[in-house]
C-alpha cells in the first residue's frame, strides 16, 4: 500500500484526555500498551500545550514550595 491509499489518521482524544496522558508521562507511569494506542490517538499540537503547561506548573510548584521552605 503506498502512502496516497493509507486512510488518514484519526485523532480521537480530546485535551483533557491529552493531558492526562501528558501527566502520566512526567510521572514514569505508562505502559507500553497504553503508549502506542496513545501516540496513534493524541493530536501532537495538543501534546505540545500540554507539556508546556505541566512544565511550567511543575516550575510554578517548585518555586513556592523551595519559598515556603526557605522564607
């Protein structure tokens, strides 16, 4: 089958979803099955946001937490 006769990929998760899957990945906590039926379902820009997001509120966490300690 060449690329043109492939149908096109349908993505099904919503960014709730996305996020959860993106949440689980920064714990370590993903089984491989559950990886593959995720990378064939997640919309990458989605992945993308929710990376960001979770970094930058794992960044925002750390910093009171490191505030709270220290001050």
């Amino acid at each position: 089958m060449s690329d043109e006769q492939l149908p096109p990929v349908r993505r099904k998760l919503n960014f709730f979803q996305t996020m959860s899957a993106v949440l689980w990945s920064f714990v370590g906590l993903r089984s491989g099955s559950d990886y593959r039926k995720d990378a064939e379902q997640l919309n990458p820009l989605h992945v993308v946001i929710a990376g960001v997001i979770a970094a930058a509120v794992l960044v925002l966490v750390l910093l009171l937490i490191v505030r709270a300690v220290v001050g």
